[in-house]
C-alpha cells in the first residue's frame, strides 16, 4: 500500500516552497489551502504520485522532474488548472492526468478537467497528458420475478411464477477536457500524446429473470399440474458516451 503524505504549506492566496519531493511508489497530496501555488522544484519519482486537489487553480514551478511511471493526477474540477512550468524533464512512462471520475448510481460522471499546460523547456521522450472524462455508471439489474406457489391436493392450483422487472439503463459517460499546451518550438508533434475522449457510458443493466411456476403435486385422487413461470424482464439499454474534448497546441 502507498504511503500517504500531507504537504503543509503556507495558508496564503500564493503559497511558496522552495522544493517538494515524493518518494517512490508514494502518494502525495498538495494543500488545499491556496489556490495558487509556487515551486522552484518537484521532484516525483518513480510510480509516485502527486495529487492536485480540486481547490488549486495554478502551479508554477520552476524544475520538473517526473520518474518513471510517476504521476501528477489532477482532482476533477469545474474550473481549470494552469500548470507553468520553465523546465521539465519526464522520464519513460511518466504521465499528467486530469481525468473525470466514474459515475455511480446516486451522481453522474465527472468531465476531464480542463488544462492549460505551459513548458517553456522539456526533455522527454514524450508528453503524456490523459484528460478524459469519467464513465457512466451501469443500470439497475432488474429484479428476478418471485416464484408461483406451489398446489394444494385438496384444493387450489398452481401459482404462476412473476415476470421479471427490466433493466435500468446504463448513464451517460462524461465530457473530455478541453486542453491547451504550450510546448518548445523544436519539440517533435508526433512525441505529443493528449487524450480528450469523452467517457463511456454505462453499460445496461441487467434483466430480471422469470420466476418459475408452482411445482406440480401427485395426490391420491389426481394429480395437480404446474404453473407457468413468468416472462423475463427486458435489458436496459446501454449509456451514451460523454462528447470530446478539445486538443489546443501551441508553440513558444
């Protein structure tokens, strides 16, 4: 399990420090006490993770160094981030993410929150930035129909057994972000990766199965048949997917 650290930094409208360091296969979470935030360096290494809370509106940092693996995961949110940065360098499968969260019955899916993402130097073999918005959740599974009771030898019939109730249908997926990078004129376009895609929508629910008719009876005189089980529900039909983002590139 990773650890889990607390920065504490100054509760002022900027908050500065002069490094912030986490440790590998660790998590870190920024204060949530300022909006903005500055940093002459953060060091992420490798499968670390530091976290933006949804509260901070803009990081400046002056060095950047992302391990391998290593994270900067932004916290959905309805207003956007700024991350300026003057000199980056990411190492093989470092990665920025500003994803949606996955829906669940009681809320629907949060949209990737939108970022503006400036590097005025970067060494990297490539850029990684996963914006896409959260998935819908799945329906409600139909209940399964109650079963018909069984007869008597002296009176009564066999119960039929009841229909099944339908699926829900599945929720709608969730907006991608809308993501502008400003990036060095001479940093190749094909080592940009972006990703904006809206989120899946829910998958359908479940159908109620039939419940099974009364079972039939031998008795002495005569026999008492069965009753017929009940119709099936109906699925439920799947979620839409949230509409994409926006991918902005702009050189310096």
């Amino acid at each position: 399990m990773r650890k889990v650290f607390l920065l504490a930094l100054l509760a002022s409208p900027m908050a500065m420090a002069q490094s912030v360091s986490v440790e590998t296969n660790s998590l870190m979470r920024l204060p949530n006490s300022s909006s903005v935030l500055q940093l002459e360096r953060l060091d992420v290494a490798d499968y670390g993770t530091l976290l933006i809370p949804s509260t901070v509106t803009q990081v400046n940092v002056d060095e950047l160094h992302l391990g391998r693996e290593a994270r900067i995961a932004i916290v959905p949110s309805t207003v956007g981030l700024q991350l300026q940065v003057r000199h980056a360098q990411l190492e093989h499968g470092s990665q920025i993410t500003s994803r949606g969260a996955p829906g669940t019955h009681e809320k629907p899916a949060k949209p990737g929150r939108d970022l503006s993402l400036r590097i005025e130097s970067l060494n990297a073999n490539e850029l990684s930035v996963d914006a896409r918005g959260g998935a819908g959740a799945q329906g409600y599974s139909g209940l399964d129909g109650a079963n018909g009771e069984d007869p008597g030898c002296t009176w009564g019939s066999a119960g039929r057994g009841a229909n099944g109730d339908n699926g829900g249908d599945g929720l709608a997926g969730a907006a991608g972000a809308q993501v502008r990078v400003e990036l060095p004129q001479d940093y190749p376009s094909e080592q940009i990766k972006v990703w904006v895609e809206g989120g899946a929508g829910g998958l359908a629910g479940t159908a109620g199965k039939p419940g099974k008719g009364g079972q039939s009876k031998g008795c002495l005189v005569y026999r008492a048949d069965g009753g017929e089980k009940g119709r099936p529900g109906l699925e439920g039909q799947p979620g839409v997917a949230g509409p994409a983002g926006s991918v902005t590139v702009q050189r310096l």
